[in-house]
C-alpha cells in the first residue's frame, strides 16, 4: 500500500516520544546518544523511534565515525502546516460564537444583579 | 493509558478517509448517508473512522429523528497549528537556504558559460 506523505507524517508525529525528540532537534543534530539520555526509554526504543521518523522524512542520520548524527528535517511540517491552516476559518468562528455566547451570558447575568 | 488531546489528534488525523470526512464536513454538517456516498467503503467502515474522529472531538455527533448528524469541531486543529508553528522558522530557514544554493549554483553555471 502507498502511503501519502501527509499520512506518514501524522502517523510518525502521533506518538510523544517522537515529538519531544524533533522538539530536542531544534536545539541542533544530535547523537543517537544524546538523544537517548532525557528519555526514560531503552536505546532500542529510542533507535525505532528514529528510524520511524527517518523514514517519514522528518529527521536525517547521517554517520560521522562510529557515531550517528541525527538531524531535524522541517520540510514535511510545511505541508501539515498547509493543511492545517485550510480549517483556521473554523476555529475562529468557533471561538467568536464561545465568546459572543460568554458575553451575552455575562449580560444576563448582570441583568439580573441590577434588577 | 492516557492519552494526550494532541497524540489523539495526530492519530485520528494519520488517515486519508479521515481526513476526506473532516474537509466535507467544511461545507456544514452532514448525516452519516451524506458521508458514506462520495467514499467507495462500506457504511461500516464510515461508522467506524466517525467513531474515531467523535472520540478525538474533531466531530460532534446529534440525533435528528433516527438521523445521526455529524459536525465538525475545529478546536483540537488549533492546538495542532501551535505544536506546527514552533517548527516555521525552521522549515523557513530550510527553503531560503535551498534559494541560496540554487541561486550560487546558477551563477556558477552562467559564469561558466561567458568564458
């Protein structure tokens, strides 16, 4: 089965130990090592959560020496971030209609004080 | 296990049926006939992807007579949008870097070329 890329990046993304690593990423590449040490995780979890995330593209390994450098790689994030964006409309409709609703509510309330 | 609004979003979101009912949704609520239609699976399935979307609130789910009518519920894609944006700086830094190259790169060429 093919899998699109805004699939395989929602799925590698839809798991907290998979964001908490990109979200170390940001600070610079990093050894597999380093990686490993603020999870309370095994190496080998960590190393399929990597591999996971290599394969959707959103870090890249590279090899220096013995070690394994890992690096972030935002560009899938460009197209969640498209996607995303398509429903912003919504969400702000639906917040101006909580606060209306908030405001309309307080009103009455107050109403009700004064009388 | 507990699983956090964000996780749960990702997940109900890492599939292309699920997220094709979210962008219908766009054009107001719908029934579950409504939605079965323009996909080629079974009712079943439908009901199925529905269940899971109710359940990471990205749906609301009423009664109408004997009609289950489906709404979207664009919050949890709000907080989706906060986690992406952390990354923009970075995606952006990637592409005005990949500019840069292509641009050297096509000076090298040209200059190669006026010899």
């Amino acid at each position: 089965m093919v899998v699109d890329t805004l699939t395989r990046t929602l799925a590698a993304l839809s798991d907290p130990t998979r964001r908490a690593i990109l979200a170390q990423l940001k600070n610079g590449p990093a050894t597999v090592n380093d990686l490993v040490q603020p999870f309370s995780v095994s190496q080998q979890a960590i190393s399929k959560h990597l591999g996971y995330l290599a394969k959707a593209k959103l870090i890249r390994k590279t090899k220096e020496g013995r070690q394994s450098i890992c690096e972030l790689n935002p560009l899938p994030l460009r197209e969640l971030e498209g996607w995303v964006m398509e429903y912003r409309e919504f969400w702000e409709g639906a917040i101006n209609r909580l606060d209306e609703f908030l405001k309309e509510n307080k009103e009455v309330r107050n109403n009700g004080r004064s009388k």
